[in-house]
C-alpha cells in the first residue's frame, strides 16, 4: 500500500468509527473509498461485530456490599481525623485561655499595681534630683510609663 | 443552588448522608470504570473504594466548571491510569501491552467479568490496549460519552478523542483478527 493510500485509509477509518459514534460532522462521502477498499470494509464490519459485547459490558454492577465498605473506612477516617475546622477552633481557644491564663497569673503574683511607676523611677537613682525629677515628669515616654501626673484637685 | 455544586460542598464539609448521595448517583459508573479500565474485581473494588474516599478529600477543588459526574469520571480515569502504572512498575508481565500479541494471556480467564462468549472476548481485547486507548473506548463504548463529554473527561481536544478513538478501534480489529486467526489454526499434527 503505498503512502498516499495508506493516509486515505487512515482518515476514513477515523470517519467510519467517528459516523458509528453518530459524531462525524463533515458530512464526507466514504462510499467512494469502501468501494474500492476491502480493508475498510473491513473494518467496519469488524466494528459493528463488537456491539452485542459492548452492551453486556455496560451492565456490570458494584457489589452489593461496596457501599457498606466505602462508608466503614469514610467512618475509620471521620474518627481518626477530626474536621479541619474543629482542629482549628480548639486550637485557637485553648491558645486564647493560656494566653489570658499566664497574663492573669503574671498580674496578681508578679506585678504590684504600681510597679510601672517603681520600675521607671528606678531607673534614675544617680541623677535624681528635683530638677531632673521635673525634666523626667515633663518627658511624654515617661508619662507614659507612669501615667500622666494628675493635677492636685484631681487626687 | 446548583445541584452538583451543593453535593461537591456538602462532601467537603463531610456532611451526614453526602457521601452516600453520591455513590447512588455515581457509584455503578465509577466501580464499572474501574472493572473495564483495571480488568479485575478485586482491583475495581478497592480502585472504587479509594476513589469514593478522595471525592470527599478533592470535594473543595470542584469549581462548577465541568458537571460533577464528569469531574469523577476524571478522577477515576487517574486513579486507574495511576494503578495500570504501579503495576506495570511492579510487574511489567502483569498487564501486557498490546504490542506484546505473542506474550499476551488470550486465552487466560476473566472470572466475572462477562456472562457471554462475546462479552468475555471483548473484555480480552479490552485489556490488551494500551491503557490510552483502552480508557477513549471503555468512556465510549461502556459509558456512552459524547466526544465532548471524553474531551472533558481526560481534558484533550474533542479532535483527539476522535482520533484516538479510531486508533483505538483500528487497534482492537486487528487484534481480533490476531485472536481469530489463531483460533481456528489447525492443531499441529500428531507425529
């Protein structure tokens, strides 16, 4: 068979098979070719042989016990694997209870209420003076460590 | 809300009765997938079970854009392409390619897979294509897919379907042709 035959074959066996599968769109004429050509007759005698196993092939059913299969290892997994969701939730609250837990803890045993004012004061036991007392007080990041001085009517 | 999305986000979720839902729509067409494609019961059986699990695993992937029976059939596709793989890694006699005529176990046989002479010769032939084309027919031939629902399926153009199926096609003949003539060969005389 020489290349050019061998091509027209080709092309009308993908005809032949696509027109069984009723999608040939083209609409070509393969009449000519079948004439002439024993081997694509061939083949599309071969292909029409096959439809009787093709539709006992297309009645297989699952097992009847599959379903009950697929559902005990979905169950093994839900156990052993909670949501996602439900990992994330109870992460965040027992990090949210710890968090709030130490800063209670650290606040009624570590620190006495005023200890912001005693820390920042201790930090200037050399220099402290009246004048530097009054410098210091007048600093915004030392008011903001002890607080803003209140004004004597409001003690 | 569009039925298949609601069951794809009720699987993601893991709700009650989802999965269910979706092996009695889906679940006769993904086991006789995997039958045709792997060529074993025990094998359809397991492929089907692994399967129904990674629906709800892949559930939150489904975008809506192909139906959700196509999105399965996708799946299913890859996984038995995945197993046909592992196996011919592990052993590459079990499964023989359809080059391999004179290796192949025509005759051997394929316990509940075809009730009749013409279903069982089928399934031989079926499982003598390579795994590409043995997938384009059983999509075709088993499953009824138009070119376009196969395109989506295994995600080719529908003119590579169609081509595909009729290299396919042109593949099981010849090896129908092959099996027939050495059926009704003569039995080498007696000396």
């Amino acid at each position: 068979m020489n290349p050019l035959d061998e091509l027209e074959c080709r092309e009308t066996r993908a005809a032949l098979s696509a027109r069984l599968d009723g999608e040939l769109t083209n609409g070509r004429d393969l009449s000519i070719h079948l004439v002439h050509c024993g081997s694509c007759r061939d083949f599309e005698v071969s292909l029409s042989s096959f439809s009787a196993g093709w539709v006992e092939l297309r009645g297989s059913a699952p097992p009847a016990t599959l379903w009950s299969r697929i559902q005990a290892r979905s169950d093994a997994r839900t156990v052993r694997r909670p949501p996602k969701l439900a990992w994330r939730l109870a992460a965040g609250l027992v990090g949210f209870a710890g968090v709030g837990g130490a800063g209670w803890w650290l606040d009624r045993n570590v620190s006495p209420p005023d200890s912001r004012a005693h820390w920042a004061e201790s930090l200037t036991p050399i220099t402290r003076t009246p004048e530097t007392s009054a410098l210091f007080a007048s600093l915004p990041e030392y008011q903001l460590l002890v607080g803003f001085p209140r004004k004597e009517n409001e003690r | 809300m569009d039925p298949d999305r609601s069951l794809a986000l009720k699987l993601r979720d893991g709700e009650p009765g989802a999965l269910e839902n979706a092996y009695q729509l889906h679940g006769s067409r993904v086991y006789r997938l995997c039958l045709r494609i792997l060529g074993r019961t025990s094998d359809a059986e397991d492929a089907a079970q692994d399967i129904f699990l990674k629906l709800m695993e892949r559930a939150a992937s489904f975008d809506g854009r192909a139906r959700l029976s196509t999105w399965i059939h996708r799946i299913t596709v890859n996984h038995c392409l995945n197993q046909l793989e592992k196996e011919r890694l592990r052993d590459t006699a079990a499964l023989p390619h359809d080059d391999d005529l004179a290796g192949a176990p025509a005759d051997s046989p394929i316990e509940g897979l075809a009730r009749t002479e013409a279903g069982e010769r089928l399934q031989r032939l079926l499982l003598r294509l390579s795994p590409e084309h043995r997938v384009v027919i059983v999509l075709r031939e088993i499953e009824e897919l138009s070119y376009e629902e196969i395109a989506q399926t295994l995600e080719i153009p529908p003119g590579t379907v169609m081509s595909r199926l009729a290299r396919a096609r042109e593949r099981l003949v010849l090896l129908a042709g092959a099996r027939d003539s050495r059926s009704t060969k003569p039995a080498p005389a007696m000396p």
